[in-house]
C-alpha cells in the first residue's frame, strides 16, 4: 500500500484547494448563503469543475481528472475547513463511483456531464431514522417490462438540487439501484430545513414509471453497484468532517492564544491547554485513518470496507469532541448565530447521521474485526 | 384557608383542594412556550385556565409555596413541599407561575432586603404582576464576573448607571431588572459592586434579542444610558452588593442543576430512546451502554439533589459545593441531550421535523455548561474553595 | 423516606468507627497482615464484635446492636478507607440477612453466634468469570431424604476463615441454599492468592452430605432468602468501595498540597485541580446513592434492587476513577509496593467483581427502569 | 552474505534465509521471560536455539537491521525494513534480541557518537554481548527530568561521580549504564548536563530493585559512590547531554507508544474478550461497546504510528510531536488491560490464576503513563511546542 503521507501532488492539490476555498467560499460565504435561504451555488460548483474537482474520480477519458480517492479526500477535507456546501460528495464521488461500476455508452456520458460540473446527482436511499439500506421499504413493482416505485425517501442530500436521483428500491428477489430524473412524473421534492441550512430533501414515489434501462448495474443486486458508491461517499465524508474538526480546533486555538480572562490569556490555562492539546491528538490520530481509507480505496477497494468504517467512525467522535470543546472554550460567545462555531456543530451532527452513525460503523469494525 | 402543618394532613388538605382549584387543562405538561406562565404586566394569557390557575394558587400562597405568608407565599416547610410538589406531579399540575422574581430575586430579598423592600416587591412577584430579569453579565467579560463596568454615580437624590449588559435573559419581556453594577472605581474589584433594582420602563432602558446557534433565544442585550434610579432601589448595602450576586449564584447553580437531574418518577431516557429506536428498539450496542450510564448517572445526581436539599434545610451550609450540583447537572444534561439527538437520527436534524425541536433543544443545552457559571468555573471553585488546592 | 442526611447516631457512630480504625486497623495494619501473608486478625475481629459491629443487622433479643443496612454501610464505608480486613460483609452483612429472612431457633442461635464475633460465614455462590447465581451449577442430588453436593465454587470471599458456608446448588425444581460446616466431609477448600491479599477461596464440594435440616429456607427457592442477603451485601460492598474511593482521594489530595515539580506545588497545576475537583464530585454523588440504598433497605427491603444495583454501579465507576488518578497523580512512587495507593487499586478491582461488576448493576438499573 | 536492497527480491532471499537460519522453537511467541533474549555478559542463554538465533542473526545484522553494517547492523532502508518484521512475523518468529542498548543507546550513538565510540560501542550491542541500562530519573525529580543532581566532578584525568538514579529498568542484569549526570552546577539547568557511559563493574556502583504494585519489577535504584569514569564515556559534548536526552526521549516515546498500538494483523481484543466470556460472548451491552471504542481507536492509533515512520522515514521530521504517540499509545494500552481484567472477571483477581498473571500485567500498565515522561507532561509538550500556546 502507498505510504501514509502525502504525495508531492497531494501537497499541491490541498494547497490549491486551500487558496482557492478561502478566496472563493470561506464560512462568510456559507453564512451568505445560509442567511439567504439558499442551498447551492451553481457559480462556486462551475468552477470546482473547471479546476477538476467535479471530475475528481472520472476517468480521463471522459473527461476527469481521475484523481482518486485519496485526492477526493483531501478536497472533501478542504471543504470541510471552510463548510464549503457543493454537490461534491453527492455527484462527484457518491455518483461517479456507482456510475463507473458499470461499463457503457450512459454511464459514459453521464461521467463527462459529471465532470464537467453539467450533471448532478443525489443518493435515495434513507427512509427513517438510521442509516440501514438492506430496510428499504420504497418498492419497485414489476409491471409489464417496466417498474412502478412507490414509497417515500428522507434526507436525500442534494435531493433538492440533483438533476438525477440514484434510487434504492425492493424488488422481487432483493434491492434495486434505479436511475431516473429528478423531475419524472410522480416524484415529488420537499425541502427539508436543516440544521446545517445545507440541501436535503424529503422525496415521495407515487407510482413513478421506470424501465430496465433505468437500473443501475443488475435487478435484485444494488450493491454490488451501491457498496462501493456508498464507502466512496464514508471516506470522503470522514474526510470532510476531518477538516471540519480541523477547523473548528484551529479557531479554537487561535482564540485561547488571543482571548484574556481574569487579566491572562485563557491558553495559559494548564487544563484548557491539556483539553486542546487531547483534542490535537485525537485529530491526528483521525487523521491517519481517514489517509489509510483513501490509500485503501485507491488500491483495494474490494477490501476496504474496514479501512472505511474506521475513518467514519474516529471521524464522528473527533468532529463531535472538536465542536463541543469549541463551542465551550469560547464560551458565550460560542452560543450565538453571529459566531461561525455553531455552523461546524450543526454540520458535524448532520454529517455524523449520514451514511452512517458512530455504532453502525463501529459495529462494522468489530464485525470485520472477528467480534 | 390556611393549611395543617402536618405533612399527612397537608397532603389530603391540598388533594381536595386541587380537586376543586386546579383546571382539567392545567392537569398535563405545556406543550409551546405560551402555557408556560411567566406573568408580568404585558403577559398574555394562553387560556382562561391558565389566568384561574395563577389567581387560584396565589390566593393561596402556591405560587411560592416556602415563602412568608407575610410576602405571598404559603410558609410551607421542606416536609409539606415536598409533598407539595408531589402531589402536583401526581396529578401532573403544571406550575402555576415561574419566573425569575421566583428563582433569584425573592431568595436575596429574603435573605438581604429591607422589610420595606420585601413589603413592596415579593407579593406582586407571587401573584404574578411584576415580572423580572437579572442583569450580571457584560460583553467581554465572561466567566469573570466581578468585572462589572456598568458605571452607577451618586447624583445625590439618585443613581445614574450608564452601561451594557448581556445575556440578560427575557429582559425583552420583563418589568424590572436586578442588576451589578459598578459604584465604586476606586475600591477593589469585589468592593465596589452594587446590586440594584431599575424599572425597565425608565428612561434610557433599551434592549433587544440575541439569537443563538439554537435559534430565537430568550437571551438579549440590554443597555443603560443615563438611566435615573431611586437611591432606595439597591439591595443589601451600597458596594456590598457581589455578597448578594454570590448567594444568587449558589442558589442559581442548584436551580439550573435541577434541569438535568433525573427523579425516580420520570421516564427513563432508555425507555424513551428505546421507542425512538422502534422495532430496532436500543438493540445496538453503543446506544445501550450510553443509556445504561446515563440512566445510572442522572438518578444518583437526582439523589444528591434531594441530599443537598436535605443538608441545606438541617442547616448545614451547602455554600461552594453547590458548584458541584450545577457541574455535573449541565453535564448530564448536555449529555441527555446527546443521546436525544441520536436517537432521533436524521428526523432530529430538522429545525421542525418528526421530533420537533429536538436539534433546537440540543443546541441550547450547549449553553448550560456556560451560563450561570462555566464548567471550569465551577471546577475551580471546587478545587481551591472546597479541596483548599493552592493558587 | 428518611432523609438522605446522618442522623446523629450516625455521625456518632462514623466518628466512633473512624476513630478506632486510626488506631486498631490502619492501612500500615493491613500491610503487616499482608507482609505476613495473614488474611484475617482474630482480634481485631473480637474487637469490632464488643463494640456491636459483629451484630449490627442481628436483633437485640438475639444480642445484636439491629442497627440497620445504613449504619452497617457506614461501618463499611469507614473500614474500606483504611483497607481494615475483616469478615463484616460476609458474616454480620450477609450471613445475618440471610439467617433472619428464617424465623427458627437455629437461626436465632446462629445471629447470636455472630453477633458475639464467635461464628463466622462465606458465601459460595461464584463458580466463574462473572457473578451469575442463576447459573449455578454445583448440583446438590437427592439421595435418600437426604442430599449430595458436588462441584466447585470459586472466589468464596473468607472461605477460609469460615465455620460456615452458605452454598447456592442446583436442585430438582431450581436452586436451593444450604447451610453447612466448612469443615465437612467431603469440603475441600483451597486458598486463592488474591491481588487484594483478602481472604477467598476455591471451594470443591465431593459428594458432600446435606439433609433437609442444612437447607436454609425452602427447597428449590433459594432466592426468597439469598435475594435480601446478596442485596444488603451489594450495598454494604459499595458503601466499603465508596470509603476506598474516599481513602484513596484524601491521600492524593495531600500529595498535591505537598508535592513540588518544576519548583511549585502540583496542586497548583489547573489540570490536575480540575481533575481532582471532577473526581470529588464523582464521591459525592456516589455518596447518594450509597446512602440512599442504605434508607431503601432499612425502610422498603422489598424494593430495593434499584437503589442497590444503582449505589454498586456508582460505587465501581468512582473507585476506579479514584485509584487511577490516584496512581497517576502520584507519579512513579504510587507505582511501588512500599506506597500504599496499589492496595487500594487492587481492592477496588476485586470488589469491582465481587457480587456483581458494572456490566451485571448497570442492567439492573436499566430493567427496572423499564429498557 | 549482502542482501538485495530491492524489497521483493530482499523478501525472497530472507525467506530462504529463515528457512534455513531461524530455528523451529524460535518460530513461536516466547511465553515466559527467560525466553525474550537480552544478551549481556551474564546471559545465560534459556536452549541452544535462542543461542544460534542470536549468533545467526548478528552475524548478518539482524539483530540491528537498519543500523549501518560498519557498527554491526544489516543497513537496511526503510522499505526492507519493513519487509523484514513482516517476514519474521509471517513465520511467527521472535526477535533474535532486544535491549536498551538497541532501542535507546545505539541511536543517541548514532546520532551523536564520535567515531571512535560507534566503532567501540556498536558492534558488542549488535552481538548481544553487552547489554546497557538507563540512569535518567532521580528520586523526587519526578516528571522534571532536568533537574538531575547526580555530581559529576571533573577530576583532571577522570570523572568522579556521586549520587542516585531511580527506576533503572535491568539495572541489576546491565553491564553498562548510560547516564544523566550533573557537570556544572553553576549553569542553567539544562545547560550543565552530561551524558556519560559508565561500567556497572566499577568501584561505588550499586544497584537493587524496586518492587512494584504489580509485583518485582525490572526496575532499580543505583548508587554512585565515588565512581570514576574516564574522559571519554561523554557522548556528545560535556554539558550539552540534555540535547542527546532530548534525542533520546522523543525516540522512546516513541518505542513505548508501539507497545499500545494496534495492528491489523493482530487479534482483536474484542475477539479475545469474546473468547474470554466464553458462551455468553459479548452479550453485554458494557463490554461489547468499550470493546468497540478500543479497537477503533487502537486500530487508527497503529496507523498513526505507522505514518509517523513514514514521516519520519521522509525527512519529515516528527519531532515533539512524538508526544502524542506516547500519550495516545499509553493510554490505549491501559485501556486494553482495563478491558481484559473485566473480560478475566474473577480469574484475573489471582496473581497466578486461570488466566495466569493477568493482574500484573495490568498493574504494571499503570506505569506506562509515567515512565518516560508522563501523559500530563506528553500534553503539555503538545500544548506549548506543537500548538504554541502560552506559558
């Protein structure tokens, strides 16, 4: 396996992307868009794909940069940094990836539109509370040759802007991943308000039509297509909320160096010192296996499920440790909207729930791990 | 009527009278903001219940049940209040009133005022006219509280007190703030600190609303510009007044601590998150173990605040280890509310979702750990004033 | 409820124990008994009887003091704080609630015996890694009208200095307890080398004779009587723990207040005022839950699991708390053999798992508050 | 014999090489004491097999593989390196040897060593024919480590040295000591320190053990009475020994971190704990979930170890950030006995039980956190020298 450090490319590529995300989208820019009401920024994601971002696992053939993983990860981290809300994840990585298990003329094309930041995507599968995919209670009836799906999906990422929805859905002999529009008759879209003022939708299936050349991959075998598109979409999202810890720490820090209380400087404090110096460990050690997830992912997916669920699983407790101790080691301060703080608590909560929470992916460990 | 002082007795008095005095509607928990009844000049009713159940339980003395019959209360003593609250729960009465004239002004009235003040102030607050918000903090000082700089001169036939404060809770809403403020320069930090009573209504008194991470928040800022203040409106005496900001924060503490600490009678979180969870209930591992510890630590928390209200009513002084009660009762709330949140799992990440205002909740719990005092705060007070630590 | 303050008696008791344990049985009396490889003092055991410990749950027609699950906590809570060894909780804790759920001129006699200090008792219900009575499996057989036990029980805390033992064994219709001679035929009993130095035994049990007259209770329902018996020993266990967590806590807290590093006291070092500071708290309210168990078991017997299971649950999560920091904040000198806080680390772990660890109380709690 | 330095060549010639070289009883885990081989003159060897895998090894440099073949090693880089633990591992054979001499003094050698001294020194560590102990704490020096008072007087043809050093591991089976010693009493604190090699056979040194919690310990207490030591047995410049110290104690944290890390190849304990709880598995919520926190954080704490090699290996140097790994590997090495004790229930409360000598192992973690800097010293180097905050 590759060394666990950065390649000369990979420095370059996190450097570019710091550069480019503290001039184009840093938090004052989330917090534009979040008092605004808005969710996406066409504009921003344009340019991402200019630079390559959106193409980031697209082949070069068509079109991609073909980065990898790793370097997904290190822009999924950047982001993270600066809560830069994009498609990325949702298109760029979690659809890019499904669509490259299957060879062929449309996922060919759809890769390109991808990459050229032409074509979005948003992932259907949650329904209740947990993250649980082999749930799935929306169906896909067979009727004729074609489907009819029918159920209702919640907090579908991106749902509100995606062009494409992948769909997972019961079928007679297992769970199908269906490709369609967004717009299809009787599907119907509704924004949910979250914490994170980031997109997620509420989606309902009222009988939507779909044909075979709808599904992704094969009938009754999602996963072999959704497996790898979802440990894609961990990876990059425990690398995302590592930079969000990384972030969040970095003004905690810089506040406990410039901030007095009672006449000195709360960083000379001896026990807010250990607690930032625990919570620097932690990061680092998160670190490590969110580098090791991408190193894995790049060079044996087939086997990286473990390396994955441990990146997602140290990346939920650091992110939960970092905003906490964020918020309390600013104190008051900390608790209000006009500070950026709470922004990193609130996409730290989201992002821990999505595509699975601390016990889900621990429990995947243990069990990968003989116990 | 008055009531037997006998803990049995009351108990079957106070049953027949809720009978007949406490509405149906007042007999379940407050599901918005508004059935909570905080009183107050411009308090509007949530219902006619409502305004009969206040009117009711103050003729009476039950809005503030332990205090002199002279100032409103009912003079109960701990053995007949605790049957009070007792009987309130087993019916599931909602508190008739609350408000901090209850919780913070009262008790230093009590404990620091003039009879005239007590005369004059503590029986609205019991029946619910005046309602009142408490003015420590200022912008920048934090945990340091005795840092007031809102300046309060001696104009001779007044006090003029120019200056800001924050997180003043409610001040939007309330009648009066009880306020530190800074009438000796000179003097050293502690010495120079008055605690005073202004009407919110008195010329150069504006305030407005802070919103949190957590959304609307009862919080404000609050600013004082050439306000004019009777010299009779100062508590305890002139630059005495960190002597009554320091009894308040003890009791402060045990009130806020009390938000987090479980009772026997309460449901457990387990059992909550255990239905959460559905089917699945807390099958999980993680989730198991987190609400097992909880449900042990919040009990034994619940016990030691019965424990220090016992030791406070025999006499003996709770004083600085009260710290304690407020650490470890905003812990567990925090992380109560932790726990809440997961296993809500994506319905709590809605600002209005299947479970409400949960992620709204949550939020503002983060807050627990910071107001009244921070955790650090409370940990040193701990360690130098109850273990003698050094420095 | 009887408050959750001493009454005065018990003050007056807490003073009269605390005073004769500096004298009669401080920790260095413990480590004679250790260097000597004693693990019980006679004496000391006569002593503690004269004074009404020996009978403090025996009634005063039988000439015990009868003064209650409270005041028998506080006499252990004073004996755990300076390590004193003695067969307290398993004979006049016990034995004694066991003997009094059987009206019966036997066990009147034996109540007397004990309260004297004159009769000793261990409890053989531990044959494994975990304390789990209903999976017993020593078997007591019916031959005749009478029976034959065999098997082998493990961890007997005093096994060896009983006279007696009380021995949970399977029977046709359940388990029924038996109460026999430790030196009967077929009794073999094997010293356990125990990291606490206390006294507990392997117990092996070859076709040992009992006859109706040995069981204690009824046939087959040996819980109506251990229940009450292992339930007064739980809490009487924890309130020792809780002692040991106080012992172990004064000692550190000197040791900041004298110790120098880096020219200043350690005490002063904000880090570790906090952690103590956290670790006083968690006494504390360990201390109510002790307390509380106690009032249920002297006021509501019957409902007193909760109360129990949530004192010895507390009890073991701040001990070890107390002898980890204990060790930590005193540095490599808490680390040698010549300082006394390894003792309280290594008695804390045995009572950990003697009658219930966390795992086994933190259940309870969580069933009886209905998950 | 040379080996290739490409690593997959290099894996196939040291295959051929264990095949032939590594005897059959070298080929398991060691299961008592007598069988880790740390050399030394009065080594006595516990069979013939350790004694020929020890010549073997040595005699192509094995025993110091990446150490520079002139001094006794096998210069392996770091990829052939890693090829050979994985070998050895592969076959489940023991290391031939290890010793302080190994892991801590060769390196400060390494590193600051006069020609002269390598070449002396070196080649008898490689071979296992000496085997040295460290003299660094100092009865109540505690966590100050500078603060070392051991005299060491300039003598004109020798040092003469007085003093005592606590918590010498194998002092009492060392054959050399290398020490800290005080060289100029009149100069700041870190500026008078040497660092000097001195013969446990000379005049005035005694050593005796220290017993520990867990029982005999390896640790001692050694005496300089009136020792002299030559010129020459400075390492480094006289004076500046604080900086091959400092070297040094960056490089141990290091080592004893490796102790608590997980790897992928090893069993998880969660596995084991299972095994432990036999049919009941772990079906308690408690265990199951603390074993899941231990092995996702050990695992991802073994990869950081890894990526510090890397770093290192790099160029990049990692420096005091080597705190963190003896911090984080330390106290997951606690954490994992705390685990197995509650897995071992009953049987882990006998010195020698069913689980054999459980117990000690698991007091003797509890040091872990103290030897070689202790966490609270680890955090603050982090605090002041990684994240720059004041004081």
């Amino acid at each position: 396996m590759t060394k666990l450090i950065q390649t000369e490319e990979e420095v370059m590529l996190a450097d570019m992307a710091r550069g480019f995300l503290d001039e184009a989208a840093p938090v004052s820019h989330f917090r534009k868009m979040r008092d605004a009401g808005a969710t996406h920024d066409a504009g921003l994601w344009r340019e991402m794909a200019q630079m390559g971002w959106a193409g980031v696992l697209v082949p070069e053939a068509a079109g991609g940069s073909d980065m990898g993983h790793a370097a997904a990860g290190i822009l999924a981290g950047e982001m993270g940094k600066t809560l830069a809300a994009t498609p990325f994840l949702s298109s760029s990585v979690i659809a890019a990836t499904a669509l490259r298990q299957v060879s062929g003329k449309r996922s060919d094309e759809a890769l390109a539109r991808i990459a050229a930041g032409d074509l979005t995507y948003a992932l259907a599968v949650d329904e209740g509370k947990k993250f649980a995919p082999q749930a799935t209670e929306v169906e896909a009836k067979r009727e004729g040759n074609g489907y009819r799906i029918s159920g209702t999906k919640a907090f579908v990422v991106d749902g509100g802007l995606a062009d494409r929805l992948l769909v997972l859905a019961k079928t007679d002999e297992g769970l199908t991943l269906f490709d369609i529009p967004s717009d299809r008759t009787g599907v119907t879209r509704n924004a949910q308000g979250m914490i994170d003022a980031r997109d997620a939708s509420r989606i309902a299936f009222d009988n939507v039509e779909a044909t075979g050349d709808d599904v992704l991959g094969q009938v009754d075998d999602a996963m072999s297509v959704l497996r790898p598109a979802m440990e894609a979409g961990q990876a990059a999202l425990a690398a995302e909320m590592s930079g969000l810890s990384a972030g969040a720490f970095g003004m905690t820090v810089d506040y406990l160096k410039e901030r007095k209380q009672f006449g000195v400087l709360i960083g000379s404090f001896q026990a807010l010192q250990h607690r930032a110096a625990h919570l620097w460990c932690e990061i680092e050690v998160t670190a490590s296996a969110i580098m090791h997830a991408g190193r894995m992912l790049d060079s044996a997916p087939e086997q990286a499920t473990l390396a994955v669920s441990l990146a997602k699983a140290r990346a939920i407790s650091t992110a939960k440790l970092a905003v906490i101790e964020g918020v309390q080691m600013h104190g008051g301060i900390g608790m209000t909207d006009d500070f950026d703080m709470g922004f990193y608590m609130k996409r730290a909560r989201v992002s821990t729930e999505w595509l699975g929470d601390y016990s889900y992916h621990a429990e995947q460990v243990a069990q990968k791990r003989g116990f | 009527m008055p009531f037997s002082s006998d803990p049995e007795t009351f108990r079957n008095e106070l049953r027949d009278w809720l009978k007949i005095n406490c509405p149906q509607e007042m007999q379940d928990a407050p599901t918005t903001e508004a059935e909570i009844c905080w009183g107050g000049k411009n308090w509007v009713f949530s219902s006619d219940a409502q305004q009969q159940w206040l009117e009711r339980a103050a003729s009476v003395g039950f809005t503030v049940p332990t205090w002199p019959q002279a100032y409103g209360g009912a003079g109960l003593d701990r053995a007949c209040e605790k049957v009070f609250h007792e009987e309130l729960a087993r019916i599931n009465a909602r508190l008739p009133l609350q408000s901090f004239g209850i919780w913070m002004l009262g008790p230093a009235l009590l404990q620091f005022g003039t009879e005239e003040q007590k005369l004059h102030y503590l029986p609205p607050i019991a029946r619910g006219e005046i309602r009142w918000c408490q003015g420590y903090s200022e912008p920048g000082a934090g945990s340091d509280l005795a840092s007031v700089q809102t300046k309060c001169e001696d104009k001779g036939d007044h006090w003029l007190v120019n200056g800001q404060k924050i997180w003043t809770s409610y001040a939007d809403k309330a009648d009066w703030i009880f306020a530190l403020v800074r009438s000796d320069r000179e003097a050293p930090k502690h010495k120079g600190i008055s605690f005073i009573l202004v009407d919110m209504t008195s010329k150069g008194v504006t305030t407005r609303p802070i919103k949190l991470i957590s959304g609307i928040s009862p919080f404000c800022e609050t600013f004082f510009d050439d306000v004019e203040v009777p010299k009779h409106h100062v508590v305890g005496e002139v630059n005495r007044g960190w002597d009554v900001a320091k009894y308040l924060l003890t009791h402060e503490r045990q009130m806020i601590s009390a938000g987090g600490s479980g009772l026997f009678g309460g449901r457990a979180l387990g059992a909550i998150a255990a239905d959460d969870a559905g089917d699945g209930g807390l099958s999980d591992a993680t989730s198991r173990a987190a609400a097992m510890d909880y449900e042990v630590n919040s009990l034994a928390i619940g016990l030691t605040l019965e424990r220090y209200k016992d030791m406070a009513e025999s006499g003996a002084g709770v004083g600085d280890a009260s710290a304690m009660l407020k650490y470890m009762g905003t812990e567990l709330n925090m992380q109560r509310m932790e726990l809440m949140m997961s296993g809500g799992g994506a319905e709590a990440l809605e600002w209005d979702g299947p479970v409400g205002n949960r992620a709204g909740e949550w939020l503002r719990t983060k807050a627990n750990s910071i107001e009244g005092g921070t955790s650090e705060v409370m940990l040193s007070i701990v360690s130098r004033r109850v273990l003698g630590l050094p420095g």
